[in-house]
C-alpha cells in the first residue's frame, strides 16, 4: 500500500476570491514580516474581512523555521483558537503553519515529536490553507514538516498525511513580485523536486506525471519569470509547476539532491533552493555513473522535454544534466558551493558534518545507488571545485 | 532457523545486529531502547513485546518480555504480524510503514531521523536471521 494525496487547488487569475467560499469565523494567519511588508498578507486579510472573518497574523516565521518558532506559534493559536489556519509565504511559513495546526489541538506536543504515524485529527477544529508566495517548494501541496533544530544547525524532516492543506491558492498576484533571485533560488527547487520525484523509487506512475510536466514546464518558463518577473504567464506556469513538483516529490520522496543541498544549507544557512539545485547534477551524475534504472529515467524526462534524442540512455541523461547546468548559469545560480563564497578551510572543516547529515536522510535511503561516507565526502568536495562526478 | 518474535529469534537477531559494522559506524552515538510490539491477530494469540535496549553502536539486549511494565523504554513501534514480517523481509520500508499508518511509532521522531542510516542498518540486520515464520 502506499498513498497519494494533495489539497484542494485554486488557481489562476483572482484564485485569492475563492476566500469568499470558505466557511469559518476565524482565521490564524502565519507568516513572516517580509510578506506582511510587502502587502501580501493584506491581499489575504482584505478576502477574509469581505466576509467577516476575524483573522490574526502571526509573523515571526524565519527563513529555515525552527521549533522556537513553531512553539511561539503554538501558544498564540492556542489563545486565538481559529477554525482556518492560512500559511502565507514561501515552504518555511507553510511548514510552520502545518506544524502550528497540530499544536491547536496538542498544546502539549513539543514540535519535534510531531510522528508520521500519529493522528492528530486538528479538523475537528480548523482547517488548513496555503497560499504560496514563492514558485517554489510546493509545500502547498506536501505533508512534510521541514523545521530546523537551531541548536545543532539540523533540519528535522517531520510532518502527517495529515498536515496536506485542505485548500492551496495560486494567485499569479502573490508572486509576480518576486525578485530575480529569489524567482531563480526557489525555481531550482522546483526542478529539483519534478526530477528527483519523477526517478524516486518510492515513486509510481501516479507521481511520474506531475514530475515530469513540471520539469518541462519549469525548463520553459523559468528563465522567462527570471527575466521578466511581469510575464504573467510565466508566473502561472511556474506556480503550477511548483504546485506539480510538490505532488510529485511529495507522494514519493526527494533524492540526494535535497539531502545533500539540505546538509550544506543546514550548516551554511543558504536557500534551500540554491542548495539542492546545486547539488542536483552532481548527484544525478553520481547515480548516472552507477544506476541504469535511474539513468533510463532521467533519459525519460531529456526525450519529454526535447533535450535530446538519442538512442542511448546515458547520453540522454547527460544532456539533461548539461541542460540544468545550463539553465543555472542562465539564472545566476552558482555552478559550485565555491561560487556560493564559501571558504575552502571553512567547508573542509565542515565535511565530517555535511556527510553525516547527507547520511542520516531517508532521501539518501530512497536513491538506487546509496553513497556510504566516502563517496558522499567526494560528492560534497567535487561540488566544491565545480568538478563533474566520475565515479 | 528460530521463529519470528520468539526469544531465540531475539538472541540471533543481536547477534546480528552485533555483526553489522555498519550499523555500528552509523549508530556509534545513539543511546535508546525500543520495545517492538506485535499486536494479537492473525498467528498472534497475544500481544508480544520485544524489549531491544541499543547503545553506542551495539545491542546490549533483545528480550522478550511477558510483562510490558517490566521496561520504560524511549520508543515503541506497533504493528501487526503481517507489517512486521513485510518490514522484517525488507518489502516494506519502516518509514513507509509509519507514514502510512502501517505501523505505529511513539518516541521522538526527530531523534531518529538523526539516525536514518542506523536504522535502515538495523532491518537489514533483520535480514541476516534465519527465520521461521508464523504463517
């Protein structure tokens, strides 16, 4: 048995109006000051006071949002006891928000005992929103809670079956002014979830589709958004992509990609996005160089996205990866963790941890070549000096 | 060949777990214990728990334990027979089987997902028992 699920998707021009459909009295938003300054928020707040529900924001969500946070979190949902909890922002504040739903009904739970296997039934008392401002780390679209242990600089995967949203809005409005770099650090997540959710051996032929529409809709529009953050269709079609690339990865799993972007970001406080698309064809090489099954898969998507067309697998795969490389050049992405400007002595030093982080996720679990510490040291120095896997 | 949940199984699968150096590598830190729970059903006439005390890399003790207040472990995992032979033969991946609902885990989540490759050591260990199952 495995499973599928995804929220209840509102999308396209004015899909912010399908507020007006909700029911409820009252609404905990949670979010960060970013998007409150940016009158996004407001965007949200002015539907929710069209038809009379009260609403709070809670604002105080971080970039990698910790377990402080979500127990602060906690305590104000608690107090303000809604029936919608609406996440605002980019995967931390929908993250944070799942999380928080929890702590609605289990006040006593400390955040990082939040079990996959538990049931915590928080709608018989609110309901789940996500509204993206970011395309994207399809958390709109995903159980998973992605939460950071400040003390030992860690992210802890968490989160329920339960923590889907039960509505996700796509409104081109929440995103068209995002700034190239955040439009080019947050569409690298995208890719990276469509491709390693489409190649997961947790996945099936009901991910397979969402990853591999998104990967090519994200190939196409991607460097358009980047260019012009005002190409409206641009924006759509990356909002889908995101929300498809979540549903792909999301009900299979992600892949070393994101467990070692993960580990890097963890301990140098980067972007997620910038950090497993960097990684992602240092990692696809590594399992080219290892892993025919995955090779034919990636071989899959280069022939669906017109990369290319040769009879060989292993071609085709490598042009995929040339052509991610090429799109992150395009964008501005960094090429090499060294590009990120992040000393030599400093990521030397902290390798020991960046391995056992890379190590200890059930992504690195879930790939068809698993690397054992050494290849994962390798990987990590390679993506350093910029140096294509070949081994 | 010992059959599946029994003492003597218990004492094998130690002994395999004891073996596997990559288990040790990758649990050279963790300190926890478990009791494994197979619920009645099926085969099972009554609850079973396996008390399984781990530390630094090693199993101290697997113990088959008629009295579940005899330990105060860190950790349960539930499930019934049929899931836990499914994980025990590597069909079924322990993550898999709590996201699902399959099998039930109490016990902070987070401190074993610092521990993933441990983990996966540990049923691979599984695997390294001869077993004679119940079905």
């Amino acid at each position: 048995m495995w499973t599928f699920s995804c929220p209840f998707i509102a999308y396209g021009d004015n899909a912010l109006e399908y507020i007006a459909q909700i029911q409820g009295k009252k609404a905990f938003i949670v979010t960060d000051k970013n998007i409150v300054k940016l009158g996004l928020a407001k965007l949200v707040t002015d539907q929710l006071d069209a038809i009379n529900i009260k609403w709070q924001i809670f604002d105080e969500v971080e970039p990698e949002p910790s377990l402080g946070t979500v127990k602060k979190g906690g305590l104000a949902v608690g107090k303000f006891q809604p029936d919608w909890v609406i996440g605002i922002g980019g995967g931390s504040c929908m993250d944070a928000a799942k999380a928080i739903i929890i702590l609605l009904v289990r006040p006593d739970l400390e955040p990082d005992c939040i079990i996959a296997s538990d049931t915590y039934n928080f709608r018989a008392k609110a309901r789940l929103m996500a509204i993206p401002t970011t395309s994207g780390t399809g958390a709109e679209a995903t159980w998973a809670i992605v939460l950071t242990d400040t003390k030992e600089n860690r992210k802890l995967g968490l989160g329920t079956t339960e923590c889907m949203p039960d509505v996700a809005i796509l409104d081109p409005v929440m995103v068209t002014g995002m700034p190239p770099l955040i439009t080019a650090d947050t569409g690298m997540d995208v890719l990276t979830h469509a491709i390693e959710g489409y190649v997961s051996t947790w996945g099936t032929s009901i991910t397979d589709g969402p990853g591999i529409v998104a990967t090519r809709k994200a190939f196409e529009y991607l460097p358009k958004a980047y260019k012009n953050g005002g190409d409206l269709e641009a924006r759509k079609e990356m909002q889908n992509a995101a929300i498809l690339g979540g549903m792909s990865f999301g009900n299979s799993m992600a892949g070393l990609g994101h467990s070692t972007g993960h580990a890097l970001g963890a301990i140098f406080h980067l972007p997620h996005g910038r950090t497993v698309g960097l990684f992602l064809p240092y990692t696809m090489e590594y399992l080219i160089n290892g892993a025919e099954d995955t090779t034919a898969k990636y071989a899959e998507i280069a022939r669906y996205c017109r990369i290319a067309s040769a009879s060989s697998d292993k071609e085709c795969a490598k042009a995929l990866v040339a052509k991610i490389r090429s799109l992150a050049k395009e964008i501005g992405q960094p090429l090499s963790v060294k590009d990120c400007g992040i000393d030599n002595a400093k990521y030397e030093e902290a390798i020991p941890g960046l391995i056992d982080r890379a190590l200890n996720e059930v992504m690195t679990m879930t790939v068809t070549r698993v690397p054992g510490e050494e290849d994962l040291g390798k990987i990590f120095r390679y993506a350093y000096e910029g140096k294509n896997i070949d081994f | 060949m010992a059959k599946f949940f029994t003492q003597e199984w218990g004492d094998l699968y130690k002994e395999a777990i004891n073996s596997n150096k990559a288990y040790e590598e990758a649990a050279k830190t963790w300190e926890g214990d478990f009791y494994f729970i197979m619920e009645h059903g099926g085969p099972i006439k009554e609850t079973a728990y396996t008390y399984i005390d781990l530390y630094h890399g090693k199993c101290r003790k697997i113990e088959l334990v008629t009295d579940p207040s005899k330990y105060k472990p860190e950790f349960t995992m539930t499930a019934p027979y049929s899931v836990w032979k499914r994980i025990a033969t590597k069909e079924l991946d322990p993550i898999k089987s709590m996201i699902t609902r399959q099998a039930k885990l109490s016990g902070n989540m987070a401190k074993i997902m610092r521990y993933v490759k441990a983990a996966n050591e540990l049923t691979t260990s599984t695997t390294q028992v001869p077993t004679e199952w119940l079905d």
